[in-house]
C-alpha cells in the first residue's frame, strides 16, 4: 500500500509509471514500483494481476 503523499498512481492508471520505486535490481533488469507494478528496463511491465504490457519505448519522429 502506498504511503507516499500524493499517492502514486494505481497500476490500472495510465500513468502507473510515476510510482515510486520500491525495490530496484538495474543487474536484473527490473524494479518493483509501490503500486505493485514490475518495470523492466525494456519499458515492458508485469501488472499485479498477471496482465503483461508490452515494451512501448517512445517512436522518434523522423525530421
């Protein structure tokens, strides 16, 4: 449970990225925000309910 002030955003919340880290493992390539979410270095996250969400690195634009 999150204790921070504001909370952090819950894992359903588009935003759930801004969590606080919690436990970080840059050797393993994750780390485990407050709100239950795992962070992979490759922008892909593992939700608390299972769900996978896909590495989504921003697109640079092409000038």
């Amino acid at each position: 449970m999150c204790t921070h002030t504001p909370k952090c955003p819950s894992a359903d919340s588009p935003d759930r990225e801004a969590a606080h880290v919690v436990a970080a493992h840059p050797e393993q390539g994750w780390s485990l925000l407050c709100n239950a979410v795992v962070l992979f270095e490759d922008t892909g996250e593992l939700l608390p309910d299972g769900r996978i969400v896909a590495p989504h690195r921003p697109v640079l634009a092409l000038v």
